[in-house]
C-alpha cells in the first residue's frame, strides 16, 4: 500500500495507475492475513485444554504431542507416545516428515 501511494508521490498525477494496483495488493494480503488469524483462532477455541503435570498450570494442546506454553514440557494423550523422550520423540517427528 505504502509503495503504491509512493507512485502518486514521484509520478504525480499518472502514478495513480501504479497506487490502484499497489492499494489492491496490500488489500488482497491484509485479507490474506486476517484469514490466517482467523483459523488460528478457531483452532485455539477448539484445543484440549489439561493441567500440565510439570507446572500443574492449564495450557491447551494442539495435535497428538505438544509443550506447556509455560514450562516447555512434552505433553501427549497418547499412550504409545507416553513415555519416550524429548530426542526420541523428535526423531519420530521428522522421520515421519520426510
């Protein structure tokens, strides 16, 4: 947006062309970005939230395996993942990326 105010600025009144299709951009990715954060919202509201056993505070979890937001604990439902370390939980993790 501020590029395309910027061809007003140093073309004058011809740079209008170029702040039309500057303003559409940044209208375009400011809605861009007001999606994403939508999403993120709605996947908060809908995390488990459970007593981190650690710090015994409420954090929410996302997905299988995640931290306390206040301690950086490992967390899970899972059984099978219940008692496996940091690294060999990592290890799982980007095995099963790649």
């Amino acid at each position: 947006m501020i590029l395309g105010t910027a061809g007003i600025v140093f073309w004058g009144h011809s740079g209008k062309i170029v702040a039309a299709i500057g303003l559409v951009i940044g209208l375009i990715a400011m809605l861009g970005s007001l999606a994403v954060y939508f999403w993120a919202g709605i996947l908060s509201t809908s995390a488990v939230q459970l007593e981190c056993p650690e710090c015994h505070k409420l954090t929410k979890m996302l997905g299988k395996t995640d931290r306390c937001m206040f301690c950086r604990t490992i967390l899970t439902l899972d059984p099978e993942q219940a008692n496996i370390t940091a690294d060999e939980l990592e290890a799982n993790q980007s095995a099963t990326l790649h």
